[in-house]
C-alpha cells in the first residue's frame, strides 16, 4: 500500500487524537483506566479503512514505545510493554482494522447497515480479546499475583464493557452520518 501525503497527515491526525485522548482518562481502582481511547481507535478505522486506521494505530504505539508519554496517566518508553493494560494498546491496531474492514467489506451490499452496526462491536470484542489476556499474562508471568481468568475479566473486562458498547454507538452513528459527507466533500476515500 503507497501512502500519499493525505494518508499520512490524517493517519498522523488520528495518531493524536488518540494520544490527546489518553490524557482524558479517569483512573479506576482496578488500573485499567476509563478513556475515549477505545472511540478514536474505532473512529481511525471508521473513517480511514481498515489499513489505515491500523497504520494510525501503530504510529501512536510506537510514538509511546520510543518514550513520548502519549499512554494512560502520561506514561512511555519501552517499559510501557510490562505494563497490564499494554494488550489494550495492541488492541487498538486490531480494533481499526477490524471495524475498517468490516465497513469496507459491507460497503456497497445489502448488508451495509448491519456492517455499519457490527463493525464497531467486532471492534471492541477484539480489543478486548487482546487486552484481557494481556492483562492476565503481566500480572500472572511479571507481576506474579497468580489470577484467574475472571478476575483478569474483572480488571479489565466487566467495569468498561457497558462504556465501549455506548462508543460504539457513537462511532455508528457517525458511520451513517459524518464519514459519507466526509467522503462526498472528498475529505476521505471509499
């Protein structure tokens, strides 16, 4: 895939408001904090596809892995990978792709709305998918605290599901309103 100039300044676009959004969260007793992450990663899949969303996503991992403190709570650097919540970060890659392709492949079908509402969703499952397991194998293998699987869920899981399903109503919402102007106004491509 070539990137013009336009991908990579809205790649870069998304890269940031992900990273500004990281400063948004709220701590939580469990220390998985509450954040408009999870919206931006679907919004980058959303509205620039399924690679570039991914390729967003991967910017602003990396910005953080190299020390920038674009993370939860200001965190960065190459130590960030031992933290719990890193799965949910490698998570964000796979959750703009998903929500991107799933988009990019009911585009055009009879089954356009119901990709417009399962994109988002898939979205979050698969976030959660890597960042659950994640979180159980730091604090299990590094931070040794010997957890299960539902208490890993219970971190991680239980206290932020209810919230992600209403950003993800919101990226639906915005799927069959803003990004088919957007694209009229030739902002983005199909």
């Amino acid at each position: 895939m070539k990137l013009t100039v336009k991908d990579m300044v809205l790649c870069s676009f998304f890269a940031a408001l992900i990273s500004i959004s990281a400063y948004l969260s709220l701590p939580s007793p469990t220390g998985v904090p509450f954040s408009l992450q999870p919206l931006f990663a679907m919004m980058a899949g959303a509205f620039l596809g399924s690679k570039r969303g991914a390729i967003a996503m991967t910017v602003y991992m990396l910005i953080g892995l190299i020390g920038i403190p674009v993370f939860s709570n200001g965190t960065g650097g190459f130590g960030v990978i031992l933290s719990p919540t890193f799965g949910y970060i490698i998570g964000f890659i796979a959750m703009a792709f998903v929500v991107g392709k799933v988009v990019e492949m009911t585009e055009g079908t009879k089954a356009k709305l119901l990709g417009l509402i399962l994109a988002p969703v898939l979205g979050v499952a698969v976030n959660y998918m890597i960042g659950v397991p994640y979180l159980l194998m730091i604090f299990n293998v590094v931070k040794g605290a010997g957890i299960t699987f539902y208490v890993a869920l219970t971190y991680g899981f239980f206290p932020y599901i209810l919230l992600d399903l209403i950003k993800a109503g919101l990226v639906v919402m915005m799927l069959m309103s803003i990004v088919p102007k957007l694209r009229l106004a030739g902002a983005l491509e199909n």
